[in-house]
C-alpha cells in the first residue's frame, strides 16, 4: 500500500478531474426545468452513478477494456461526440420556455437518463476519470490498496452529492432570464469542452494528426 499522504493525492486529483463544482452550473441548465425534489433525486443518482463508476473502473477496468480492445482514446472521442449533441440541444432547446409534457412513466425514465447521462457519464465520471482511477488502482497489487482506491472513489461521490445538493439551492435564487443565461453559456462551455476531449482523442487514435 501507498502511505496516507498518497491516497490523499489520490483523492484530491480524483477530485479535481471530476470537478464536481466545475459541473454545477451544467447540473442547473440540465434540471432546469425539474422540480426541487427531482433535481435532488437526480443529484443522488449522478453521485451513485460516479461511485458505481469509479469504483467498476477500479476493480474490473483494466481488464475489461483490454478485453473487448477498448482504449480510453476511444472513450475520449465518444464522449466528445456525445458532449457535443448535448450542448447543441441546450443552445437550441434554451430559446423555448415552454415545457413538452410527455406521460409520467416517459418523464420519469428522462430523469433517470438526465442524471446517468450526461451528468454522470460523461461530464462528472468521464474518460479522463475513469482511466486516471483504472491507472492508480493498478500501482499496487494488493486487495488492501485496492480498498483503499475505491475508497477514495466513494469520498469523490459523496462530495459530488454534496456540491449537486448546493447547486439546487442556488438554482431556487436564479429567474428564468438567469436560468436561460446558464442554459447558454453551457452550451458554449459544453461545446469548447467536447472539442478539447475530441482533439485529445483522436490524436491519439491517428498519431499523424499532431504531426
């Protein structure tokens, strides 16, 4: 095993690529249109989804990648490509305030699919999550140090909870013209972000890009 002062490193850089607070605002132009009690419930399930997730990565990851031939290089370009869909829609989808009302058994699925993806896969356990965790519970083959691994993973979740539940309540002070704002300007960010994934994928996949 590592010593506390490397798990803790392992925390806080886990932390940092999940960037749960970088992801607040998206949270509020995903669920902007949700109830205080769904927006809490589709909080929840984000920040189980990002422990299942990490924790996946951590025991079964490696192998399985390797198993069906999958490299995070690929991971990077398919969650681009899915960024960018989502962004799109926000850009267009912001301009109408009006609210298609589809039966509850189709809103409720929609709310399940808004907190697994895209909020929890890719924005907060996305490729650069998911293979950072893959490569620090592969430096130690121990059951300990992978205890420890996923321990970590869970910490990262419970503070993704913590800082979605914030965003709620900030989203109960914004109007519909702050709301519509939000809305915008992520999918701007959401976009920018998509092609920076996307570059580092696939120049990765086709070296001859970088060249």
């Amino acid at each position: 095993m590592l010593d506390f002062a490397g798990y803790v490193k392992i925390f806080v850089a886990l932390l940092v690529i999940v960037n749960p607070i970088g992801t607040m605002p998206m949270f509020l132009g995903l669920t902007h249109r949700h109830t205080v009690a769904e927006k809490k419930r589709i909080a929840r399930v984000a920040s189980i989804s990002v422990a299942v997730v990490l924790t996946a990565s951590a025991i079964v990851g490696e192998h399985l990648l390797g198993f069906f031939g999958i490299t995070i290089a690929s991971f990077r370009v398919g969650g681009a490509i899915l960024i960018l869909l989502l962004a799109i829609s926000m850009m267009h989808a912001a301009a109408s305030g009006e609210r298609q009302t589809p039966e509850e058994a189709k809103e409720a699925e929609d709310k399940e699919s808004v907190a697994v993806v895209p909020l929890a896969l890719p924005l907060l356990a996305g490729p650069g999550a998911i293979s950072t965790t893959i490569i620090y519970a592969a430096q130690r083959p121990s059951l300990a140090h992978l205890a420890a691994v996923v321990a970590c993973c869970l910490l990262v979740a419970l503070t993704t909870w913590i800082a979605l539940r914030a965003a709620t309540q900030i989203g109960r002070r914004l109007g519909k013209i702050g709301i519509n704002v939000v809305i915008r300007i992520m999918g701007l960010l959401l976009a920018a972000v998509a092609v920076e994934i996307f570059a580092s994928g696939i120049v990765v996949l086709l070296p001859g890009l970088g060249k």
